[in-house]
C-alpha cells in the first residue's frame, strides 16, 4: 500500500482538486484510489464557495506521529483501506507545507514503517506571482482582516513562505531520498486535477474534471478589500461579499479590463536571494525529483510595476446593467459621465445594516454611495466614511427637511418623496449617466444575463 501526501502549496489550484476528489471519492475508491473523508476540515466561513480546507487534521499526525493517537489514527485509515481493496492513500492539504507546520524529523522513518510505498508530492508556482495571488487571497480571508499594502504584507508576512527552495531542502532531511516529487506549476500544459489524475494513474477517469473553484479576486479589487477589512461588518457577512465577488468569475465568462499593479519594492530588493533560493532546487535532484518541465518556473523573477487584464466585478456589473429592460428616454445632456452610477438609499437601520449595503455595492462597481439617513446619522457612520470620496451621508433631521422642504414632513411617504427628489437632482446635477434607489434591507446582484434586485 502507499500514502501520497500532496503539500498543495497554496494558490496552485489545491482547492479544486480537492473538490473534484471529494466529490468522485467513490469512483476514485472503485479505481483502488482512497481520497478519504476522515482528516478533512470544513471551513464554517469559506471566502469562497466550495472551497475546503482539505485534510488539514492530519496536521497533528505529521507534527507528532508516534503518540498513541497518531498510530491509531494510521492503522484505522489503513484498515479502511484494504477493506475497500485500495492500493493508495491520498491525503492534500495546502497546510501541510505552511511554516507554521513543523514535521516531525522522524515522520518519513514513521511513514515508511507503516506503508510499502511513501511519496510526498507538492507543485510549485513562480514567487513573483505566487506572492501576489497570496496576497488577493488573504485579503478575502474572513476572520483576517488584512489591511497592509502588498509591499508591507510581503516584507512582514511573507518573507519566510517565499524560499521554497529552502523550505524544500528541509523537507528532504525529513524524507528519504527519492521521496518528495516537485512539479511546476507555472509550466502545467492541463489543469491541476487532470495531471494529478496522471501521477496517480487515473488519467483515464474523465468524469474528475478541473473546475475554477478559489480564484484570487482581481487586483482592481485590492483596495475594496483593505477597506472591507477595516469596517465592522461580521466574518459572516465579510464571506458574503467575497463570495458574491468570487461567483462572477469562476466561469471566465465577463469584461476585462487593464489594471496598473505597483509590484513589490521590497521583493525586488531580495529579487537576488529569492532568485538563488529557487536554484537550490536543482541541486537537490539527489534527493528530490523534478517531474515534467520546468522553464517558466526558473525563468528571471519580475518585480516591476505592470499592466495587468483581468476580468472585472466592476465592469461586469455595468454591462449587465444594460441588459435591463428600459423605457425610451430623451437624448442625455452632453455632459454625463459614461458608465457612472449614483445609488442612493433612505434608512434609518442600524450601523451594520448599513454598512454592510455600502461595502457590497461599492465593490460591484457603484461610483457614489448616497446615504439619507431619517434623523442623525451614527457618528461611527460619518468618521468610517469621511475620506471615502465614493460615500456622501446626509443627515436628514429637523434642519434638513426644513431646508428642502420648508417643514417636517409628517408621513414616511412624505420623507421618501422629498429624499428621492434630492437624489434625483443630485444625480443630474452631477452628471451620472445611472441612478439607482433601493432600499437598504435590498441588494443588487448579478446573472449571468442580467441583473437583478433581491432582499436579504
């Protein structure tokens, strides 16, 4: 029998393997492949659906494994397996390789104690990219609320992670020699699952297929989510959000749309050390295995600022704005702003309910935020706001309504009639081609043909 333990790492298409073996477990069962349920961790508050967290119980077993709890841990899953005449035992997790996580010295002495075959197997993606998708990635984290720029995440975070030629050194004083196999992530000519499929030999099985499953969020987004993460919405409500963002992507299917990334200046001051780390890993060929190609992961390491197509929430969101059906109108004035939206909401709801609206509608796109509040606005409201050009909150209290409207109106049908004629010149005034009014128990999302209203 032999255990495969994939190391991920993170941001080389882990999650979607794992999802596409979680949900082919039996067909990889009846192939002689055990992918199993034990040791697997759900998230309570993925940043994206369908995302998991593999099997990241092991961890403890790869940290101390010859305490009772550990070995029993192992002969069970192996019983399991040979009652199910499985011949390999797969465990993944992304986890695994984090440096938190220390492997026990003795772990690849354990491992071949108790297994035939041993193989850890991990896939590699350029630094330089890989730190950036990193970063997109950790911003949506729900219960991190990440918030430095990407030079000083990198420089205080990252910089450990980034050595992976050191990091794959260490593993093998851990591991025999001929044990761990590297594959380049960067220079895979098929998606992850299709050629993991291949290394276990199950290529053959068509119905395991490569699916988007944990895209990084694009980087015009970078800053809707430094702001997300100073806000005081909920994790649950964080996940929400990154969720609704994730789904517009995950077919490929949308607008595109250049973006100018300042790459980072402190990677680039180690451009040199990073660029000598990752050699290492071809004199490791004694004892670790290069498998396939490897090219674009050795090619020059870029860290200069650049311009970047991606696929765009925001944009996407406009263009599905169009599609809603219209009523003709009048030629528009010369001077509106193309493509600009106004959203304007009336509430007096509590200081979550109200920034949570306009943290999800700023991120699908919305140029302005106008907020009326009935009486006076929460002073947390007003000082969470007051750099964001993007967000205008206007106290409606006694004052106010005297002068719009000479006195205080006396039914909510009143206010809402007065609040939506503000707004309406506000817009005009302000040459937006759009002009939105929901209420904020209301929120606009995206189909794929459409767009459309929900209450939540």
């Amino acid at each position: 029998m032999e255990l495969i333990i994939h190391l991920g790492i993170h941001k080389t298409g882990t999650s979607a393997l794992q999802k596409a073996f979680s949900e082919n477990r039996d067909l990889l069962l009846r192939n002689s492949v055990l992918f199993p349920k034990s040791f697997q961790s759900e998230l309570n508050l993925p940043s994206v659906s369908d995302a998991t967290a593999g099997h990241r119980k092991f961890d403890s077993v790869l940290i101390n494994p010859y305490n009772e709890t550990s070995v029993e841990k192992i002969e069970k899953l192996k019983n399991f397996a040979i009652k199910n005449n499985a011949s390999k035992i797969i465990l993944s997790s992304e986890t695994f390789f984090a440096p938190r996580v220390k492997i026990h010295p003795d772990f690849g002495e354990f491992a071949n104690n108790h297994f035939e075959n041993f193989k850890v197997v991990l896939y590699l993606r350029r630094p330089d990219r890989w730190a950036e998708s990193m970063y997109r990635e950790v911003l949506c984290w729900p219960r991190r609320r990440e918030t430095r720029s990407y030079n000083k995440f990198c420089m205080e975070f990252l910089k450990e992670w980034l050595f992976f030629g050191e990091r794959v050194r260490k593993l093998s004083n851990v591991f025999a020699p001929g044990t761990i196999d590297v594959i380049s992530f960067d220079d895979l000519e098929e998606g992850i699952t299709d050629n993991f499929k291949k290394y276990l030999g199950v290529g053959h099985l068509g119905q395991i297929l490569d699916t988007k499953t944990n895209p990084s969020l694009p980087y015009n987004n970078i800053s809707d989510l430094q702001r997300l993460n100073k806000t005081i919405l909920s994790d649950a409500e964080k996940s929400f959000i990154t969720q609704k963002m994730f789904k517009l992507l995950v077919d490929d299917e949308g607008i595109k749309s250049k973006y100018q990334f300042d790459n980072s200046k402190f990677l680039n001051s180690i451009k040199l050390d990073i660029t000598n780390d990752l050699s290492k890993l071809r004199h490791l060929k004694k004892n670790v295995n290069l498998i396939g190609n490897f090219d674009k992961l050795f090619s020059s390491l870029d860290f200069e600022p650049r311009e970047i197509e991606e696929y765009s929430v925001k944009q996407e969101f406009f263009a599905k704005i169009k599609n809603v059906p219209q009523k003709k109108q009048k030629a528009k004035p010369k001077n509106i702003v193309p493509n600009s939206i106004l959203l304007n909401v009336f509430t007096n709801e509590d200081l979550k309910t109200i920034v949570f609206h306009i943290e999800y509608h700023l991120i699908l796109g919305i140029d302005k935020i106008l907020v009326q509040y009935d009486g006076n606005a929460d002073n947390k409201l007003l000082e969470l706001y007051s750099d964001n050009e993007s967000v205008e909150i206007i106290s409606f209290n006694e004052n106010t309504w005297i002068k719009y409207n000479g006195n205080i109106p006396e039914s909510n049908a009143e206010k809402l009639s007065i609040a939506h004629k503000y707004a309406f010149n506000y817009a005009r005034e302000h040459n937006f081609e759009w002009h939105m009014n929901i209420d904020s128990d209301e929120l606009f999302y995206i189909t794929k043909k459409n767009c459309r209203l929900a209450l939540f």
